[in-house]
C-alpha cells in the first residue's frame, strides 16, 4: 500500500487498525434509521467490454441478463422487505456496465424498490453513447428515469482510439436527446490521455452542452493494474495545469462545480451516486454504508444468482468501523462535493466536526486548501487539485487492491486496506 495513503489513514483514524474487510455479514441490515439514504443498482452487462474500464462487467447475453435480473428482484425484495413500511431514500441509481442495456426490465426493478421505497430526488440511470435511441430513451422515461448519464470519453476519433472505443456521433446524440428530455442529462469524459490538451477538454465540454448535456463529468484516466489497457497516465504537472484550467473556463461560463469533477449548466442539474451519508446496493460489486458498516457484494455473476437462490444475502465482505473510520470516511466522500457542512458532520456523528478534526482544519486553511464561507468549508482550486491526487493514490491504493481480488474470487476470507 502507499506510504502516503497508510499514513494519512493512521493519523486521520489515529490508530494503527487496518479497514478490515471480512467474509461475514448482518443478515437484517440496521438501515431503518439511517437519514439521507441512497439507493444503488448495478447491472454488469456491456455490448462490448473496453481494456481501460475497472468496473465490474461481463459481455452482455439475454439469457444471463435475465437470469440475473430476476436474483435482483429477489435481493430488493429482502433487503426493503426487513422494515415494515416504505422507508424514504432520497434517490436511486443505476451504474454499470450499461444498465440501458436492462431498458425492457428497468419497470420491473424500479416497481420492486417502491414497493418498499419512496424516493424523493429521483433516478438516474448510465447509458453508452449506443444506446441513446429515442426508443430506449422513451422506454427508460416510461420506468421513472429522471436523470440520465452517456459515457462519450471523448467526441475526438483520437482519444476514442486511444481508448479502443468506436467514435460518437454528435448529431445523432443531439437529434435523440432533443425528442426525449430529461431533467439531468450528464455527459461523462475522460481527461489526462496522452497528449491530450486544454483545448481538446474545451471542445468536449463545449460540444457536450451544445447537443443537450446540462451536466458534465470529467474523470482522470486512472491506469488500473488489473486492468489490459496500455494508456500512459500523464505527468502530475501537466495534469494539474489541465484541470485547473478547464475548472477556470467552466467558473467564467457560469457552470457550477458540483463535485469536483462535475459542472452543470442549469442550478438543477445534478448527477452523483457518491455524495450521500448512507446508501444500500444492490447487484453484483454493489456497496453499502450505513451507520457503522460498509459491504461489498461479490463480483461474480453466478455466484450472486446462487446465493440469491439460497435466499441469502450476496454479501462478500463487510468492515465494522471505529467512530473515526467512519468519520475519515464521511468526510473523504464528503469533502467530494468539495463543501464540508460541520453542521451536517455534528447532525451525523454528534459532536462537533472542530473538536474532532480543529487542527487538521486549521492547517488545511493554512496550506490554502480550504476557506470557510457562511460557516461551510469549501474548497479552493490547489485543494480541489490535491484532493484529485490524493484521492488518486486512494484509488490505487484501496480500490485497486480490493477490486483485483474481487474479480478473482467471489468470497475472499479476508482483505485488509
Ligand atoms: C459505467 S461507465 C458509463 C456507461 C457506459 N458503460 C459507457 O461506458 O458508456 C462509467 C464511466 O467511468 C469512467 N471510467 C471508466 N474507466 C475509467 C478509468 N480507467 N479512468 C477514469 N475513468 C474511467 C468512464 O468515463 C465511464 O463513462
Ligand atoms: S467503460 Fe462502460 S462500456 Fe466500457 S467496459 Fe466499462 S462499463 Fe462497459
């Protein structure tokens, strides 16, 4: 594990204790008084599977999809069936693969989480540029779906070869989006390739909310290890030159930074699984937080559908935290929305986020990573930058370890971060 990452986690938690993810699980999960709950379905199907891509996905056939879909429908119907009543989440959210690929089930899956969720920010849903058909839209429309996301990578032929992926057609993406509209419809690409420039961003982002995008996502390449790609990550400075640029063109264009690597076009747009005190997951790979816990699913497509069918849970690994763990990690997924609220940590922990984390708070303000406005910690452009890197050796770190396992073996005794 880096240096970095290990350190930054004993001092944070204070203590030497690893996160440490074991082969067991809660069968009632404690989510009934959990605030500010979030929904996550994932669906780990793809047309084609690209060399780059660390999600949990296997090529995409009718027969395994519906196998899979219907041990789906059985996991939310036991997990929201351990309350009685509806239990409000605020929003719900298909990730992948490429859920659209689902479209003529996503009725059948969005009627089994009614049944014991109401949600109130509605649902968003990820789509490759292939499936932005106005049938599949309509039919996504038709399930309740509010929010949309297209994964362009990039509207140049250059960086798609790069990428290995076929290039887009602009217009017919804008034709489709124009005859069926949504209230979010994000666009996701992928900065920091090789050779690419400012100028390149721009044109994506410009071309993204010229044909119908009000949300945009830009993601730093990450070279996963378990992954086949052969893409060259670029150096930390040129990186940092071309994120604080593009953030400075999208601040004079008016768009509003939501996270740190989205910007919106309308006040609200909006599209992130990541920003929520607590969520429940379903699916293959899917994660869930609560109180004092994170879960993760296994990551085989059989092994979840056997496991279902034994009417148990598809729990791989579980970590119990400590109250500093737990609170290290609201603030790291927090401090994504690039806003820390300490009245929001002091509603969720009960003690004031200053008598917690004053000093560290103190120097972040010293170093110019953080100013304080109407009582809330924002943060400036160099944190903005060095949360990214951070949060880079973060993914490399926990993610990729955890991930490269998981894709391996479907119940690991134990992995230890
Ligand atoms: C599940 S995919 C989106 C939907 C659809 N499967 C597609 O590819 O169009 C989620 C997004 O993750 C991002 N992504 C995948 N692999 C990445 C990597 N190695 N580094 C950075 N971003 C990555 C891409 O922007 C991708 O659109
Ligand atoms: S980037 Fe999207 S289409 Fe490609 S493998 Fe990953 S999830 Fe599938």
């Amino acid at each position: 594990m880096s240096i970095i990452t290990h350190m930054t986690r004993t001092w944070l938690t204070r203590s030497f204790r690893p996160f440490r993810f074991r082969s067991e699980y809660d069968e009632v999960l404690p989510y009934g008084e959990c605030e500010n709950l979030g929904l996550y379905v994932h669906i780990p199907f793809c047309g084609s599977i690209c060399d780059f891509c660390p999600y949990c996905k296997v090529q995409y056939d009718r027969a395994t999809c519906d196998r899979y879909i219907d041990a789906l429908l059985k996991e939310i119907r036991m997990v929201g069936g351990q309350y009685p009543g509806k239990k409000t989440v605020t929003s719900l959210y298909f990730g992948g693969g490429t859920p659209a690929l689902a479209a003529d089930r996503l009725g059948e899956i969005i009627d089994a989480i009614n049944e014991h969720f109401t949600i109130t920010e509605g649902i968003g849903l990820e789509l490759h540029p292939d499936n932005v058909k106005p049938a599949i839209l309509r039919k996504m429309k038709a399930a309740g779906v509010t929010k949309i996301s297209i994964g362009i990578q990039s509207f140049s032929g250059r960086y798609q070869s790069i990428l290995g992926r076929a290039a887009v057609d602009p217009e017919a993406l804008r034709e489709a989006l124009a005859e069926v509209g949504f209230e979010t419809v994000s666009m996701d690409f992928i900065f920091a390739l090789p050779g690419q420039t400012f100028e390149d961003l721009r044109a994506d982002i410009d071309e993204a909310f010229r044909i119908g995008a009000n949300h945009v996502a830009i993601y730093p390449f990450i070279d996963f290890t378990f992954t086949k790609s052969t893409v060259k990550t670029m150096p930390k400075k040129q990186k940092r030159a071309l994120l604080d640029r593009i953030t400075k063109y999208c601040a004079a264009k008016g768009y509003n930074r939501s996270t740190i690597w989205t910007f919106s076009s309308e006040a609200n747009a909006r599209y992130s699984s990541m920003t929520r005190d607590n969520f429940l997951g379903f699916g293959c790979s899917a994660t869930t937080l609560l109180k004092e816990q994170f879960k993760i699913n296994t990551f085989s497509v059989d092994a979840y559908c056997e496991r279902i069918a034994q009417q148990k849970l598809p729990t791989s690994l579980t970590t119990r935290f400590t109250r500093r763990q737990r609170m290290v990690y609201y603030l790291f997924w927090t401090a994504y929305s690039t806003k820390v609220d300490p009245a929001a940590f002091e509603r969720f922990f009960g003690v004031p986020l200053r008598k917690m984390y004053g000093f560290e708070l103190w120097f972040a303000k010293l170093l110019g990573f953080v100013e304080v406005r109407d009582g809330v910690y924002s943060m400036t452009l160099k944190g903005a930058f060095y949360y990214h890197y951070y949060e880079n050796f973060y993914t490399l770190a926990y993610i990729d370890k955890m991930w490269g396992i998981m894709r391996n073996e479907a119940f690991p005794e134990e992995i230890k971060l």
